[in-house]
C-alpha cells in the first residue's frame, strides 16, 4: 500500500502552527499553569519544505520517528539551527547513526538500547540526553517499559556516563475521547514526579506526552513537551 501524505499549503500551516499555540496557551490556562511547555513539530512523512516551513514561522524544535528519514532531512535542510527529536521506536541497530543527529531520544525503553547508546556516546565524546519511554497503558502494541521495568532502568541508566536522562516520555491509546487519556497521563506524570528525586537537582525536567488528539489532557495532566504533527501539517490520506 501506497501511503501518501497530504501535506497543507503554508498559509494553512501558519493558521495551524497559531491555533496550536492558542490551545496549548489555554490548556494551560485552564489549569493555573504558569510555566512554559515546548511544541514539538512532528515532521514525519513530510517533506523538508514542510521542516523549513516551520522553522520560518518560528518553530525550533521537530520530532521524527524515523531515523533514515530524519538524515535526509537534516541533510537537506536549509534554515536556522533546530532542536531535533527522536520520538519514534529506535532499533539497536540505528543507534550508531542516531546518536550524531538527535538532540534528545524520546524512545529509550531497555536497557539494551541503554547501552548501545553509551558505547556510542562515548565514541563521539558526547552525552546523549533521552528520556525513558513507558508503556502506562500496557498496550501490547506499543513500544515502551512497563511499568514494572522502570525502576531497574531509570537506576541503570543513572550508570553510565554518556548517557543523561532527561524525563518520561508516554503515549496513550487512541481514544475517541481523549479525557479517557487522561489516567493515564495522570500515572505518568506521578512516575515524573517521583523521578526527579533519583537523579541531580534540574536534571529531570521533561515529561513528553500528548499528540494531536490529546494534547491539551496531557497539558492539563503536567506534559511539558508535546508532540504535534497532523494538527500541524495535515493528515495522512491513503492512496
Ligand atoms: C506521529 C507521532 C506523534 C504525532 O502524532 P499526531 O497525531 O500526528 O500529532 C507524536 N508522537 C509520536 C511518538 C509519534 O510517532
């Protein structure tokens, strides 16, 4: 099967982008909160146009799923300097070419993963900032640690030295209505919270969750980082 995106024309992206930022205001609003949350542009299965688009409008952070996609991109990609995101499922196998493009790692649930990373890391002389994914719905789709997996991760991760994590990263099943995400950002945000009390003060200061359809929960349930791309670019149409 042939999957097409279509992508919207730039004026309709620069409607969009605003809106985003209005909703994302006022969720937050909603719920007393003053500090601030980051947009992740989520460019995936977009062209580069689409990257630079957004990078003109002012945007400076985009999240990827995929690897070889996103190299492409940052090769041909023509503007101001941007914050790139890893959020999809990373292979062990492409850590080795991930670890140079991404600013911060999205996706990291083993320990597996942890330490190709640190190897890699390492030979790069860089500290690579991710922040650990769990699966708080137990969806047996997804990718992510359990629940159950996490404390033994997170204590492991805090081991290795090229290896610095940031936060949480979640997602929530589709619902058709998006409050029923909301227990489950809830669980998330509490593992975020406990968290910070297991590494250096500051170090902990991303909790990554919410898409299109759920953003605003996730705001009003504490996300910092949300991750937006159909809301943003359009929706994917099949062929
Ligand atoms: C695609 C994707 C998003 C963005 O999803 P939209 O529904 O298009 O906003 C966010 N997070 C992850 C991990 C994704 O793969």
């Amino acid at each position: 099967m042939v999957f097409k995106y279509r992508l919207k024309g730039n004026h309709m992206i620069e409607e969009s982008l605003h809106a985003i930022q209005q909703r994302m205001a006022d969720a937050m609003a909603s719920v007393g909160r003053v500090d601030t949350a980051l947009l992740v542009a989520v460019t995936k299965n977009h062209p580069v146009s689409a990257v630079e688009e957004v990078a003109r409008l002012g945007v400076t952070h985009v999240g990827e799923n995929r690897v070889q996609e996103a190299k492409e991109k940052q090769l041909t990609y023509k503007g101001p300097a941007l914050t790139w995101h890893l959020i999809g499922h990373l292979q062990v196998n492409k850590v080795r070419q991930a670890v140079p493009m991404f600013d911060l790692i999205h996706s990291v649930d083993s320990r597996k993963l942890l330490d190709e990373i640190e190897k890699v890391a390492t030979k790069h002389d860089k500290v690579q900032d991710v922040l650990l994914q769990v699966n708080v719905a137990r969806e047996a789709s997804k990718t992510g640690m359990s629940v159950e997996e996490f404390p033994e991760i997170r204590d492991y991760a805090k081991t290795l030295p090229h290896v610095r994590v940031r936060g949480l990263m979640c997602m929530a099943p589709f619902f058709d209505d998006p409050e029923e995400a909301r227990p489950i950002f809830r669980v998330a945000n509490a593992l975020y919270e406990d968290m910070k009390g297991y590494f250096e003060e500051g170090q902990i200061q991303y909790l990554s969750m919410g898409m299109t359809h759920d953003f605003e929960v996730a705001l009003e349930e504490g996300a910092n980082i949300v991750r937006v791309g159909t809301a943003i670019f359009g929706g994917r149409v099949y062929d």
